[in-house]
C-alpha cells in the first residue's frame, strides 16, 4: 500500500450502492412497464424499486458525506467536481429551455404541408391563455415573490415574517402542484 499520496483526488473504495441504485432502477422500470399493461404485481414491483432506490440514494449520500466531513477526503480539488457538474447542469437545462422555445417558435412561425401549413392543426383545442395559462404563469411567480420576501427577513433577523412567508411560499407551491 503507498503510504503518501501524489495527487489531490480521493480513490473511492469498493462500494455496492451502484449495482444496488441499478438494480432498483430496474424494479422500477419493469415494473412501471408491468403497471401500465395492467399485470398483476406491476405496482408492487414499481413501489419496491422506487423504494429501494431511496434507500441507496440515502445510505450512498451518508457514505459521500462520512467520507468528505469525517474521513476529510474531500480536498479543494474534489470539492471543484460537484460544483462543476451542478454549473453544467444548469448550462444544460438552459440549453433545453432555449431550444424547446426554438422548436415551438418554428412549429408555429412555419407550420408543415404535415400539419396542413396552419398553427395550431386542425382538431387541437386551444386553451385561453387568460384562464389556466395565465395562473401557472402568476402561481410560481407570486412563489418566487414569497420565497423573496422569506430572504429578506431571515437577513433582518425578522423570523415571524419568514414563516409566514415560507408557509405562503410552500402553500404556492402545493397549489401549483395540485393543479
């Protein structure tokens, strides 16, 4: 065994929970497949793999934090990995909201001789864009005013404020949510 290392990343040791996630993705997926073709035991088997992959996602997340608090193998260089790859994992959902607007902007700026050359195509209901449209529009941004109003109190030492606008935040929320 080398007693002194000679770089600044951490080399995991051997670990089960990778096979251990797999395998729950795969419960889950047939039985998802089995619950949508209405055979018998497909929810179990959907609830048994969604629940075995909480409980990976749980013990594996205990492991990641034991080894970087307690055991200290996180140095700077392998704190960079996750910061990273949350950096492009908002690069890529704005990458995908921008080329969904793209398509749908083309769709309907130059529709198809496949969809008879009009936009919307024929027999597609339209919805209003004042009734449901417009209150999943108001909802979250009235929730992001909440959790806004929360910031600002929690910084002025104000915590009954902060509760009532989290609780109005969450409640927002639930009601986006549901509807």
């Amino acid at each position: 065994m080398i007693e002194s290392q000679r770089h600044s990343y951490h080399l995991v040791d051997p670990s089960p929970w990778p096979i251990s996630g797999s395998l729950g993705a795969l419960a889950t997926t047939i039985g998802g497949v089995m619950y949508m073709n209405s055979f018998r035991g497909g929810a179990t088997l959907l609830s048994l793999g969604l629940i075995f992959i909480l409980y990976t996602m749980f013990v594996w997340w205990h492991d990641v934090l034991r080894e970087s608090t307690l055991e200290g193998h996180h140095t700077k260089v392998v704190q960079l990995g996750p910061r990273y790859g949350f950096i492009l994992f908002i690069v890529f959902e704005v990458m995908f909201i921008f080329h969904l607007f793209r398509a749908s902007s083309h769709s309907f700026l130059e529709p198809t001789v496949e969809i008879g050359g009009i936009w919307p195509p024929k027999e597609i209901v339209v919805l209003d864009p004042r009734e449901i449209p417009f209150l999943n529009t108001l909802i979250p941004l009235s929730s992001g005013a909440a959790v806004t109003w929360a910031h600002h109190a929690i910084l002025a030492g104000k915590e009954k404020r902060a509760v009532y606008a989290l609780v109005a935040t969450v409640s927002l929320d639930l009601v986006f949510t549901a509807f």
